[in-house]
C-alpha cells in the first residue's frame, strides 16, 4: 500500500475539524489501553507474588531416588518390571550423588544444586512427641533454596554438630526455644540430644515442622549413606519444567520433578486467571473497536460530501479508503500513547496506595510486553476499526453527492 | 485545429427495475480550445452528458475519446488519474472542502495527482488568484467567503493542473446576475488565454449566446448544434 501525501493532510485535517469526535475515541482507546496495561501489570504482579511465596524458598526442580514416591513392587520378575527397576544402589538413596553435583553444575541455568538429607522424627518432650521433618543440609547451598540468614527469627541460621535449627510451627509447638536441648528420634527408634541454634519462618507450615542440620549428621543419625534429593533452584522460575524434562532424559535412574508438576493446583488457579484477564482483554479491545467502528463510520457519512469532491478530483477509491485508515491508525497510536502513560500512572497510584495504607504489599509487574502488548492491540483494533468506514468511502460514487445537491 | 473530445454513441440507461433511458446515440467531436455551451430544458439530459463527457459517470454504451484516449478502456483508478490529470470541474455549488483553506483548495487537485505541490505550483496558484482577483483571500476558510468569491476560488482550482477540459455544470446559477456576469467574463478569459477547451452546461441563454457553440439537447437527443447551422 502506497500513501500519498495529501491523504495524511486531509486525514489530518478531518480529524481537527471533527475535534470532539476525534478526543472521545481517542480517550476511548486511551481508557481500554490505561485499563489493559494496569489489569495485565496488576494480574503479573499477583501471579509472580503467588509464585515466589509458593516456591521462592523450595526447590524448583528436585532430583530423587525414584522410590521416594510409592512404587508397585515389582514383585513377580516380569520382564517390564525388570526393565522398570532402577539400579539396587539407587533405590532409596542417590549414592553418586558428587556425580550428579558436577553434571548440574554445568547447566547455566541452574542458581544452586544442593544435596539434602530428608527424613522423619519426633521431637520427644517429657510424655508427649511432636513429628518433625528431618533436613540435612549443606551450607552454602541450602541458604540460597531457604534463605535461612533471611528466615531465620532468632538465634543463629548456622547448624553444625549437634546443633540444630528448628522450624517456628515446631517450636510453637513443643514449646522450645533457642538454647534449649532436647531428644529427637528417628524412625528406627534410636536418637540423640541436639540444642537449638536457630528458629526459622519459612512461610509455610510443612517447611515450619522441619529440624535442620548439617548433611554429616543428618547422615549419621539417619543412618543413610548417599542422599536423598538434590534440589535445585534456577534463575527463571517457568524454565523448571524445561530443565526438569532434559534432565529426565539424560538422568534415567533418578525422579526428576519441577516445581510445576508439584503445585499443579496453582497453575491451574493461575491459568484460570490468565483466561479470564485475557478474555477481559479481548471484550475491552472489542468494545474499543466498536466504539472506533461507529464513530468514525459517522464521520465517513459526515464527510461523504468532501470525499465526493475529491473524488470528482482524481481522488481514487484506495486513497479514499486510506484516509480513513490512517484516521484510525493516528487515533490509535496517540490514544495507546496516552493509555500507556494512564496505564503507568495507574500502576503506580495503586502501589503506592497500597504500600501507604499498610496492606500486603506486592510490586506490580511493569514489563515492556506488559505495556506494548495492548498498546499494539488497541493499535490494531483503531486500524481494523477503520476499515469499516475505509470501504464505505472506497464505495462512494461521486455523482451521489454532486447530484444530490 | 483537432477534436479533444469525441463521444461515439453515447446512451445512458439509469433504472434497473424500472429502466430509464437518459442519452440516445449521442455523437459529437468538440474542437480543442472551443467554449461549448450545452443547454436544454431540466431533465433533458444534459448534465449527465457533461458527466460522461468528464468521466464522472460511465456511459451504458459507446466511447468517450478525451485528447485522443479512449476512456472506456480505463479502469476506475486510471478514470480517477484521467480526471486529475486532463480535466477540471466547476459545478452550480462551489464544492470547496471546508476544512481547508482558499489557497489549500485550489492546490488540492494537484496534491492528489503529484504530491506535496513545489513553490513552483505554489506561485502558480498565487498567480491564478490575483488573476480572478482573490490574491488576499488565500487564507480564508470557504464559510468566510461570499458566493461569488466561492466559485472563483473553484474556477481557480479547476485550473490548477493546467487541464486541457473544463467541465462546467451551471457554474453561475447560484450567483446574483451581476456576480455572474463577472465569473463569466473571468471564465472566459482565462479559458482563451491558456486555449483549455470549456465544456459548460447553462441555462442562461445569455451566456450560451457568448459561446463558440452551442448545443440544445431535448429527451436526451441533440435538438440543435450551432456547429452544424454554419
């Protein structure tokens, strides 16, 4: 499509003239951008705040011996069971693990691969037992999953030796503080005094009901020889599932899970979400379109006299239609300009709303697609919309209106 | 000197459920350079003849040859190019656009055909104005503008692209006798002076009376061609 010089001037000019007209669609695109780019920042924001207090301090890929989870037991020498057996070593611990520690390590995409130690007990108080979850861990590995330095509430975020750290919900529960010392067993029913060093809130009940140690003595006292797991984290939290799945094909004698597959219910609530904001997205841009539609189909009946002219001038049906589309293609881009800026200011009134009145407080996410995104639709919305008066001026014979008269 | 217009058996139909016959068999050559005037009684027919003529219109059969080119071979852009390039149209209204200004208009028609017009084509219109004598209205918007100064803004227009045709449809029949007798006098003026050929549709006697030739068409049919009483 080639564009002559004059239909800018006239599309221009049609536009000035038509003053109101041509401010209320563009405020009209402006709203539906402002009201995009808010909801899609607002909509970001929750999901990324969900997500990072769901996993932000788990693992986002676990690497386990695969009988960590229920097998069937294979008993009855089937050939498919056979085949399905991993390895008698690597049933229930991952012996090679230093192996698997320097094979991770050469993913990029990997922040920390840490060797954990994971098992039950119960913290023994005169009469009662509390179950705890039992936690080896290596520092300074674990610190980057769990963030113990930042977590911890009081003591010190350091195991070593018999000294342990416990988790808030634990500690609440058998009443034991920093300092304090106590008997904690094992499943097999042998156990140890440990002291407290530190108590943890890591945000979420389970991970609050664990006793963590270092490896060495995690090992001992659970009498283990390998690992249990190895939990990774990674720079970006949605490539898990795409890690987890080259691993699964490189490591076959090991349970590769991503965060995803563990919280499946979130990411469903999660994509339940993302439909419903894309199908307000798509009813806001439709309406836009309408409402462009509509108005500028009225400005083609207003200006069919002028249109008329030109075309007794030598005006083709082509450029005809072109002054429309560059109408709506000019309302659209100034209009996205302004939502865009709107949007923006909506973004940050509401943080700092929220941030002001005290209310849990999450950043919004404003990210370049989040803005251009439905900059770029409503841009095509005007366009499109134009293309309904484009073809009624395209079709306008120029004797209907010097007859007319 | 040669034919610039050459109609071939023109006949306009208008109607598709009640079919309306406008033109019958017209055939006529106008010489280049020739004031015509075409009158007739309302509804005879003769501004849709002016129309085919300018390729506003299509006639339902035969050819309209302009400056040696048969038009019926055009498609609607190159119709559209034909207009711009070789014709140019005063009508009864003055069909100025009102967002834009006297001089604005009177340069549209060569922005359609060639783009952004060069100081060159500037100075021309300039000229064109102070020739009709509107030199200090060029910044006027048409609603400022009295009927007369209008339609002297249009003639000004209708020859900015140095047309070899002009089309005019009752160019004075809005305008007070006395105005139009000036638009008249203008008209003819310039036209003779860059020899364009004027095609005019009237029904002023008077002014038919002024032309090279005049042409009566009655029911769609010439009546009467001065060309031929000679």
């Amino acid at each position: 499509m080639r564009f002559n010089s004059y239909e800018f001037m006239i599309a221009r000019r049609f536009l000035v003239s038509g003053r109101s007209q041509t401010v209320l669609i563009i405020l009209g695109i402006a709203i539906g951008v402002a009201v995009q780019v808010f909801l899609i920042s607002l909509m970001d924001g929750l999901q990324r705040n969900l997500i990072q207090r769901t996993i932000g301090s788990s693992p986002h890929v676990t690497i386990a011996p695969p009988l960590s989870s229920p097998q069937p037991l294979g008993i009855g020498g089937g050939a498919i069971d056979d085949y399905q057996r991993p390895l008698k070593t690597e049933e229930s611990e991952i012996l090679s693990w230093q192996r698997y520690s320097d094979y991770l390590g050469s993913f990029e995409e990997i922040t920390v691969a840490a060797p954990m130690i994971n098992g039950n007990g119960y913290i023994e108080k005169g009469r009662s037992s509390f179950p705890v979850l039992i936690k080896g861990i290596t520092l300074p590995e674990a610190d980057v999953i769990y963030k113990f330095n930042k977590n911890t509430v009081s003591g010190d975020p350091r195991p070593g030796g018999n000294s342990v750290l416990i988790g808030v919900a634990s500690s609440e529960k058998s009443g034991l503080k920093v300092g304090d010392s106590f008997y904690l067993r094992n499943q097999k029913g042998t156990g140890d005094y440990f002291s407290i060093k530190g108590i943890f809130d890591l945000g979420s009940s389970a991970a609050n009901n664990m006793v963590v140690m270092s490896l060495d003595r995690a090992r001992n006292f659970l009498d283990i020889t390998g690992i249990s797991s190895i939990e990774i984290q990674v720079h970006d939290v949605f490539a898990a599932d795409d890690l987890a799945e080259k691993l699964r094909a490189s490591l076959n004698q090991v349970k590769v899970e991503s965060w995803q597959e563990k919280n499946q219910e979130l990411l469903s609530g999660l994509q339940a979400q993302d439909t419903s904001s894309a199908m307000i997205q798509f009813f806001v841009l439709l309406s836009i379109t309408l409402g462009i539609a509509s108005v500028l189909a009225i400005v083609a009946i207003q200006k069919s006299r002028q249109l008329g002219i030109l075309k007794a001038m030598g005006t083709n049906d082509k450029s005809a239609a072109r002054i429309f589309i560059i109408q709506g293609f000019s309302m659209g881009f100034v209009g996205a300009l302004i939502g865009i800026l709107l949007g923006l200011g909506m973004t940050s009134l509401f943080m700092f709303g929220t941030k002001s009145s005290g209310g849990p407080t999450y950043e919004l996410k404003i990210t370049l697609t989040n803005i251009l995104l439905p900059a770029l639709l409503a841009l095509l919305s005007a366009s499109l919309a134009s293309l309904v008066p484009a073809r009624r001026a395209a079709g306008l014979n120029p004797m209907e209106v010097i007859r007319n008269e | 000197m040669s034919d610039i217009i050459f109609l071939d058996r023109i006949n306009k139909f208008y109607g598709s459920e009640v079919v309306f016959q406008v033109l019958f068999d017209i055939n006529l050559s106008i010489k280049s350079g020739q004031f015509t005037a075409i009158i007739g009684p309302s509804g005879s027919g003769k501004s849709t003849l002016l129309n085919i003529i300018g390729l506003l219109e299509t006639p339902t059969s035969g050819k309209v040859f302009l400056d040696g080119l048969d038009t019926s071979r055009l498609n609607k852009d190159e119709l559209a190019a034909c207009r711009n390039e070789k014709t140019g149209f005063i009508f009864q209204f003055h069909y100025l656009l009102p967002e834009f200004t006297a001089l604005e208009n009177i340069l549209i028609p060569y922005w359609i055909g060639k783009g952004r017009p060069p100081g060159k084509v500037v100075d021309r219109a300039l000229h064109l104005m102070k020739r009709i004598g509107i030199e200090q209205l060029g910044g006027k918007y048409p609603n400022q503008l009295s009927g007369g100064q209008q339609q002297r803004v249009a003639i000004a227009r209708s020859l900015i692209n140095n047309p070899k045709i002009i089309f005019a449809d009752e160019p004075t029949g809005n305008l007070d006798s006395k105005t139009s007798n000036m638009v008249m006098e203008l008209l003819k003026e310039i036209v003779s002076e860059n020899n364009t050929t004027l095609v005019m549709v009237t029904h002023d006697r008077d002014i038919a009376a002024g032309a090279d030739r005049t042409i009566e068409i009655v029911d769609g049919r010439i009546n009467f061609d001065s060309a031929h009483t000679y």
